[in-house]
C-alpha cells in the first residue's frame, strides 16, 4: 500500500541520514588519528604508534559495520536494492554480463492477512535463507514479497532448472503457526543482460515474464 510504501521511504531516509552522520564522524577520527600517527613517527613514539594502529583497526571494524547495514537488508540479511545499483550499474546500465531472475510469493497478502505480519516476516527470512544457498548467484530482497537473484556464472535455462527444483522443494516443506500449517512458493521470470543493457527494461522483462509464470500456475 502507499502508506507502507512512505514508512518504508521515511525508514530508510532516515537510516541513511544516520549512516551518514556516523560515517562523517568515523572519517573525522580517522583524520585525527592519520595527524597523531605523523607526530608519533616524528618523536619516534612507539607506544603512541601501537594505541594508533589499534584505533584505526576498531575504526575499520566500524565501517564495515556500517557498510552492511548500508548494503543488507534488515530482516533478511541479504543484499538490498542499494548493493544492485552500485555493484551492477553504472548510470543505470550493467557494467557486467549475466542473467536477472525477479522472484515474487505467491499469495502472500494471504499469508499476512490469516496469519499475521511477524509469520508474513518469518516467510521472507525463510526465503531469503534459501535463496542464499543457491550456488553461483546472488540473492536480494529487492521490495516487500519481491527477490533478485543475478548469477553471472549461469545461463537462463540453468537458472531455470535450479529455481524450479526451489520451488518444487518449497512447495512440499511444510511451515507452521499454532496448530496451523500452510505452504508457500514462488513465481520467477529470468532476463540475461550484457554489457551496457539498461536495468529498467531487463527488469521490467523479468518482471513481465513472473507475471505469465504466476498465470500459468493459475495464480491470481
């Protein structure tokens, strides 16, 4: 809905105002610490040097602290929306060749509407955890029920193979809440790209074709 969709906005405004904010901080203590390690080298001050080198490790800690959580995603932990934007793109074009799989659950308002949003939340983490495992690709979750996977090491028809087998395997393990169960599964499309192709279109193909896959399965 629109009123998620602004949460979700705010949210992450608010998370990159934040990261920021700390990321400013941390080049600050980096500068200060670059000026009292040139002072310490100048009186040949080793216990300085040794206090120094132990704050810029911390401070490298904090930064790819900060850099995952630019990156991830905080419910699932996989890469966010972000990461394909600039591990992939350059002015929106691939800087790579491959295959773009758009992944979406099906019937999931339903899942969120009988069962309630914190099991709708252990669904996607359930997801998120398997489509991790797949080899050679990788996952993210691009919007709410929505899922990226990109693989450059396979082709369109591999990539297929190995999301039906997914789905298949999905269909048949069963999830419970209370004394209730239920399943889920997915619906994909997949787009190669190479070299300079832009991602809406490659995007908006994948998603074209998840959509005929979800009416093949007589999903509605």
């Amino acid at each position: 809905s629109a009123s998620d969709k602004e949460m979700a906005l705010i949210y992450a405004l608010k998370k990159i105002q934040t990261l920021k904010h700390e990321t400013e901080q941390s080049a600050s203590i980096l500068k200060e610490n670059v000026s009292n390690a040139k002072i310490a080298i100048a009186n040949n001050d080793t216990a300085s040097l040794e206090i120094i080198e132990e704050n810029i490790i911390n401070l490298e800690k904090k930064i790819t602290t900060l850099q995952n959580e630019l990156y991830l995603d905080d419910l699932t932990h996989l890469y966010n929306r972000r990461w394909v934007y600039e591990r992939f793109l350059k002015e929106d074009l691939f800087t790579s060749k491959g295959v773009l799989a758009f992944i979406d659950i099906n019937d999931f308002k339903i899942v969120n509407d009988t069962y309630g949003h914190m099991v709708g939340d252990k669904v996607l983490v359930v997801l998120g955890k398997i489509l991790k495992r797949v080899e050679n690709t990788l996952a993210v979750r691009f919007a709410g029920d929505e899922f990226i996977i990109i693989s450059e090491k396979h082709s369109v028809f591999e990539l297929e193979k190995i999301l039906e087998t997914v789905n298949q395997n999905l269909r048949t393990t069963q999830l419970k809440h209370n004394e209730q169960t239920f399943y889920i599964d997915f619906s994909f499309g997949i787009e190669p790209f190479s070299i300079n192709d832009a991602f809406k279109p490659t995007f908006e193909s994948a998603d074209r074709k998840m959509y005929l896959y979800k009416k093949s399965t007589q999903y509605k």
